[in-house]
C-alpha cells in the first residue's frame, strides 16, 4: 500500500506542476521521470519497447487473465473506447502488461486480450523483466495465494497514456469511464 500511496503522492505532484494548459479529464502526469521504456516480448514472442509504437497514443494497463474483476472491465471499457474512436483507433495502440507471467503465457495473453479486441497487445517476460517494468512504472503487485492453490494478484488498477512522440502524459483512475478515456485520447491524437 506504500508503493500506491506515493504513486498517487507523485502523481499529484506533477498534476499541480504541470505547465500543460490542456484540459485532460484525468490526471497530467506530463514530464514525470518514471515508465520510460521497457523491453517485453508481445504474445507473438516479439521483443517490444514503447518505442515501437510512437507516433500512436498508446495505453498501458497492467494486470493478469485470470483477474476476476478489475482487468476485464478495464479492458472492456478500452475496447468501447477504440470502437467509439472509429478510425481514430488506428492511431491508438493498447498494451497490457501482465503480473504473471507464469500462468499468463503468450498465448493465453493472446486469447484473452482477442476476447476485447484483437488489436489490443500482451506484454510478458520473465519475472525480474516483468519486476523491471513494475518497479519503473510504480505498479503495486503482490501474488496471493488461496486455499485452492489459485493465485491471485493485487495489484494497483490505473491506466497510463502516452501521446504520440512517446512520452508519458496520463494517469487514468481505476473506474473511469469510456468518456474520459475517448476525451482524453482525443485530446492526445489532436496534439499531433
């Protein structure tokens, strides 16, 4: 709970410092010193970074598929977002950066993810990658082990935009809606 408090502190931080005179209906984050790259493999087994998707608004979700609540309605309301951008979307490109990658493989990434629109890309890597990524975004995580053996993972709920020259603008809530998604992807898009 540390770890998300002094997320939300920072993220404060720079909202109030913000120089940015756009009005973004989440949190300003431009100019924050932290999710600058990483080097994951997609769910094709592809090494990715951010950097191969500048010139696109990219969205990064951090979560696992076999998450009961928090990740398929985050998701699903990405997917109402691109739908709603109509061809927009094209320039839009959703990450979703898995807590587990042991149970979630490439292609169990890749089945879920199809499940809200096949667009949408998984990112795993081993663990001290996937630990790498968590610890420079400032994503909270910890596994969870039930009586059933079934894992769990908490971990924090929030969404991050980047705009199209690669750099970190946003942090959207938990429980936002498709409208201030789409607001705010928007607003990004027409930056450029």
């Amino acid at each position: 709970m540390k770890a998300l408090v002094i997320v939300l502190l920072t993220v404060l931080l720079f909202a109030c410092g913000s120089d940015n005179k756009q009005n973004f209906l989440s949190t300003d984050i431009s100019g924050a010193s932290f999710g600058q790259d990483f080097q994951l493999l997609d769910h094709t087994a592809e090494k990715r970074t951010l950097s191969d998707f500048k010139d696109s608004v990219v969205v990064i979700f951090f979560g696992y598929t076999q998450c009961p609540d928090m990740c398929p309605a985050t998701m699903g309301i990405l997917a109402e977002t691109l739908q709603a951008l109509g061809d927009d979307a094209s320039r839009v490109q959703v990450l979703f950066v898995t807590l587990d990658p042991v149970q979630d493989t490439p292609g169990k990434l890749k089945q879920y993810l199809s499940f809200f629109d096949a667009r949408f890309i998984g990112l795993t890597g081993d663990q001290a990658a996937i630990d790498g990524v968590t610890e420079d975004f400032k994503v909270y995580s910890k596994v969870q082990t039930q009586d059933t053996s079934a894992l769990s993972v908490d971990h924090s709920t929030g969404t991050y935009l980047f705009d199209t020259k690669g750099n970190i603008r946003l942090y959207v809530s938990y429980g936002s809606s498709k409208d201030v998604f789409l607001h705010d992807i928007e607003a990004l898009l027409n930056e450029s």
